[in-house]
C-alpha cells in the first residue's frame, strides 16, 4: 500500500485522536499520569482537538494515510494510520515571539474551557503532570546543548493494525529529512523501553539519558533519546 505523509488538516483531527488514543491505551506514562477509574475518553478527546487545533498553526503536525484513488477521493475519507507532532527548534536565547505566545495562551484558555465544561481534568493527576514536566525541563538542561535547539518529538502514534509497516519510519522521515538539510539535532522521549527504543535507534537516535517520574512508590521512567543531523 502507497502511504503519504501530509501535514494536519482539521477534517483529519477525529482520526488523528482515534489513532492517538488506541496507540497510547498501554502506554506506561499515560497510565501513570492517569487515574484509569476517573478517566473520560470524550474529555480526552477535546483537550487533544484543543492541541490539534493549536498543532496546525505552531507545529510540525503529520497524518499518515494510505494515498487515495482519485476517483474515490471524494466519496470516502480516508482512515489515519499514524500521527506525529514536532515542536520546531528555538535557540534557548531568543525570545518567544508574541504570536507564539498568544498561541500558548489561547491554548491553555481552551483547556481551561474544558475544565469547567466537564468540571474537573477528566483523570489527570496534575501532581504527576508537573512532577514529569519538572523532570523533563531537567534532563532538557542537561541534554540540550546545541545553541540552534531540538527538534522535539511530541506525539508519535500508528494505529495499532498499521503498526510495524513502515508507517512510523515515513512519519519520523517527514521532519528528519528536514532536521539532516539544516544539520539540527532531534529530541524525544520515549515512554517504553521495549520495544520502542529498539525502533528509534534504527531512525537514528541514541539514548542520552534514563529519567525517572517517581510520585511516592509509583514510578514511570522515560527514555530521552537524541538524533545528530546526518550529512548524506
Ligand atoms: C513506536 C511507533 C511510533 C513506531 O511506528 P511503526 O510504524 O510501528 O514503526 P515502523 O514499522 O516504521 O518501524 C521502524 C523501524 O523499527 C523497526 N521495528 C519495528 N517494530 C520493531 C520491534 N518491535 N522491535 C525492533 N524493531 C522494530 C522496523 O524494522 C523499522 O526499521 P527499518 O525501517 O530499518 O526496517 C509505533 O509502534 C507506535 O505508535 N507504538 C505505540 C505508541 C507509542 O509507543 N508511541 C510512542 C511513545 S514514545
């Protein structure tokens, strides 16, 4: 199958969270950030359309989809595979931009619509949420060295049939391909170790450091991983 990589449309956002949500049902630190017995898949759901809404405009945000007959391209939409999202690098000394602020900001007021509208986070331990981003701005100032800063990985998801295809590659490429032509270096952190830091090493990443999110005697670690430009 012919699969194409494009970037985010709002008519592909349903799927996108499909896909994201299928891809993230096991994953260690959804599961540690989330209190399963509170959590509300549709809550969920808003606050990633929130995030795709706010992923167009400020990010490198990419469906992967099976390349569609022309004739058919109308009738029937065509199903996501995979989904990635990418924060563009941002030398650590310049300023953010007003408009990249404006943007934060609309985001976190629609997040806060969706907090009152389904009076509370719909499962999300905040304690936990902010335990993980002070652990992460941590491990960031001790792996992030490069002046130019990271290509961040912020969400990658295949969907769980399409997984082990290929698609993940074609996603990963997108913004890769593009990290090589500049000669900047690429981030993530991966929330599993088996098998995904096995799949990253073959994108070219290396792991730089092992991070752990302890909150009382529940744990979840992090793989931060990091990709240097290549010159072929
Ligand atoms: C991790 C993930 C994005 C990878 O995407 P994918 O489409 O399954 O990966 P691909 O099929 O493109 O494989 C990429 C490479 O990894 C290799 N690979 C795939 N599965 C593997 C496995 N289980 N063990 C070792 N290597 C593997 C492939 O052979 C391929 O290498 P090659 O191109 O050199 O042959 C996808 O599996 C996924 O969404 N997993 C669940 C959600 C998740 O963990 N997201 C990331 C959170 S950090």
């Amino acid at each position: 199958m012919a699969i194409q990589v494009v970037p985010l449309t709002e008519a592909d956002i349903p799927g996108a969270i499909e896909v994201i949500q299928q891809a993230f049902a096991d994953d260690p630190y959804f599961k540690w950030v989330f209190d399963a017995s509170k959590f509300n898949k549709q809550r969920n759901s808003d606050s990633l359309t929130a995030r795709c809404n706010w992923g167009i405009k400020n990010a490198l945000f990419h469906v992967a989809k099976e390349t569609q007959d022309p004739d058919t391209q109308s009738q029937t939409p065509t199903p996501i595979l995979g989904v990635s999202c990418w924060l563009a690098p941002h030398p650590p000394t310049q300023p953010e931009s007003w408009y990249s602020w404006f943007q934060s900001w609309t985001l976190s007021f629609n997040q806060l619509l969706n907090n009152i509208r389904y009076l509370g986070r719909g499962g999300l331990r905040t304690n936990r949420y902010w335990i993980w981003k002070q652990r992460q701005a941590e491990a960031q100032a001790a792996i992030w060295d490069d002046p130019r800063g990271y290509y961040f990985c912020n969400i990658v998801a295949v969907s769980p049939e399409a997984q082990g295809k290929g698609v993940g590659r074609l996603l990963f490429e997108a913004v890769t391909k593009r990290a090589d032509e500049e000669g900047v270096k690429c981030y993530l952190e991966s929330s599993k170790s088996v098998p995904n830091v096995a799949i990253y090493e073959k994108m070219g990443f290396h792991m730089s450091k092992e991070m752990e999110c302890r909150d009382g005697a529940d744990a979840c670690m992090l793989y931060c991983m990091v990709r240097d430009p290549r010159s072929e």
